[in-house]
C-alpha cells in the first residue's frame, strides 16, 4: 500500500492525521477558553462529553489519530537519517531559507508528546477515566469528574505545572507553524502564489491556538479563577 511503502505515502498520513489533531486542538482550545467566562458553562460542556458513547468514540478516534502520527513521525525520521547516512554527523551551517522548528521537529514531538503525558495524568485521568470505571463496576472517587474548572484551578494553582505547560505549549508552537504549512505544502497546495500565504496563515492559525491555552494557563495560575 503506497501510504505506507512510499516516502510521500507517509508524508501524506502524516499531513492528514496532522491537519486532523490541529483542528482538535483549535475545538479544545475554544472549549477551554469558557473556563474564563463561565464556570457553570465549562463545567456543562465536561459532563455533555464525559463518559457518553460519542466522547469514548471520539477520544478512540483521537488516541488512533494521535499513534499514528507519532509512528509515521519516527518512521519517516528515521527514514531520512538512514538516507543521509555519515553525512548527518557532518557539521554544516542550517541550509538558508530552512527553519529552525524543521531541523528540529522530532525534538519538539517529542517535548509536545511529553506535555500530552502530562495533560493526560492532570485531567483526562481524574475527570473521563475514573468515569469509565466507574461504568465497569470499580470502585473509584467519582465526585469531581464533571467539574472541570475545579481540576484546572488546582492543576495551575501549582507555579511548577502552569510553567511545563506553558513550555509544552512552546514547543507546540513552533511544531505547529512548521506543521501546518508543511502538511499542505505536501497535499500540494504549495504554487509560488499560495506557498508563503500558507505560510503566513499556519503561523497566524497556530499563534491563535496557542494563545488561547496560553491565556487559560496564565489566567487561573494568577488569578486563581477569581480576578
């Protein structure tokens, strides 16, 4: 199968599973941003998806979405130092016109699958999971599950993590502005015209994106909620 045994196959399933997480994101991070304005309407929006059938679907979807990424990611990586052979441990000045989050965006996967990790253990395990036991008959501490800004107050309460998050949130940004343009830049909207507007656009669309987290962070680590 092509998507898998050519080089431009995986770039492809790379693009796609990409521009697929991005527009997660932007969902999550609009989501998140209600937190702000209201806490009753956040917290209305956690029990709508919680533990319902649509939301385990959807969080399979996005775990399949998530791996698959991440495979073809290290494939294609490995991939391209298998072809440059020797010549990767030549030390040569970053080529003109290549960004740094190119060079480096196995690195900042990495530190983006890290912060996932972290995300994941501060609110997807106390509020989802302990629902889907719960639905299995264990017995676990189901009392906070829906209440979402209680988890966010707590989570950036502690200095410690609002400032992993917000270089997780660092990282993502520099993997996204590259991301996003490189994905279409592969499904070949990439003419003289359209590329450095693309370009343009992925790093506004990203900036947007990551501020929008960013300002949940920074708002509940200063204010608490309360300001």
């Amino acid at each position: 199968m092509w998507l898998s045994n050519s080089s431009i196959g995986r770039k492809v399933v790379m693009s796609v599973t990409g521009l697929a997480l991005i527009l997660f994101l932007t969902f999550h991070m609009a989501m998140n941003l209600v937190a702000i304005f209201s806490a009753e309407a956040y917290n209305m929006i956690c029990a709508f998806l919680g533990a319902n059938w649509y939301a385990l679907v959807a969080t399979a979807g996005l775990g399949f979405l998530v791996v698959v990424h991440i495979v073809y990611a290290f494939w294609l990586t490995m991939q391209n130092r298998a072809a440059r052979g020797s010549e990767r441990y030549a030390v040569n000045a970053t080529p003109k016109g290549v960004e740094w989050a190119s060079q480096n965006m196995l690195v900042l996967g990495i530190v983006v699958l890290l912060g996932l990790g972290l995300h994941l253990f501060n609110f997807w395990a106390k509020m989802q999971l302990p629902e889907v036991l719960h639905m299995m008959g264990m017995h676990v501490d189901t009392a906070n599950v829906t209440n979402g800004v209680y988890h966010i107050v707590n989570t950036f309460a502690c200095p410690v993590y609002s400032i992993l998050y917000l270089v997780w949130l660092a990282a993502l940004w520099f993997h996204l502005t590259h991301g996003f343009w490189s994905a279409l830049h592969t499904l070949g909207w990439n003419n003289q015209i359209w590329f450095e507007r693309w370009r343009m656009i992925g790093n506004i669309y990203s900036t947007l994106v990551v501020l929008g987290f960013a300002v949940v962070v920074l708002f509940y680590w200063f204010c608490g909620g309360g300001c």
